[in-house]
C-alpha cells in the first residue's frame, strides 16, 4: 500500500498488460471453463479481467458508428 492506503498494481504483481491478455483468451471460452479459471484468480485480478472482457464484448457490438447495437442471434 501506499501512504493514501491504496495499492498498485505492481504490488499486486500483475499488470494491466497480463490483464487484456487473459481477458481476450476468456471472453470466448465456455462459461463452466472460464468461472473455473476466474476462481482461481485472487480477487483483485479477477475483478480486472471480468471489466476487461466487458469492455471486449462492448467493442464487438459497435457499429462503424461507434454506436452499440443489440445482439442479434
């Protein structure tokens, strides 16, 4: 921690770098598959990766527009 009591992620060993690489390897994986590799995950980098894989599906569904759009399966 540092003197305001916050950590970082350094402490914390892993960067945002490790981050968006695990979060693109698991936005696509089944889901049984991925809560097991996220349970293994301490609470701060699951956290982290879960916001990462959000900002990728968020991406995948804009348009050329930038604008979201809805799913369509």
């Amino acid at each position: 921690m540092d003197k305001n009591g916050d950590t970082t992620m350094e402490q914390n060993n892993f960067s945002m770098s490790n981050v968006r690489r695990l979060a693109s390897q698991l936005v696509d994986v089944h889901d049984d598959k991925r809560k097991k590799a996220l349970k293994a995950m301490a609470t701060d980098m699951k956290l982290k990766v879960v916001e990462e894989m959000v900002k990728i599906r968020l991406e995948r569904m804009r348009g050329p527009d930038g604008v979201i759009r809805a799913n369509t399966v």
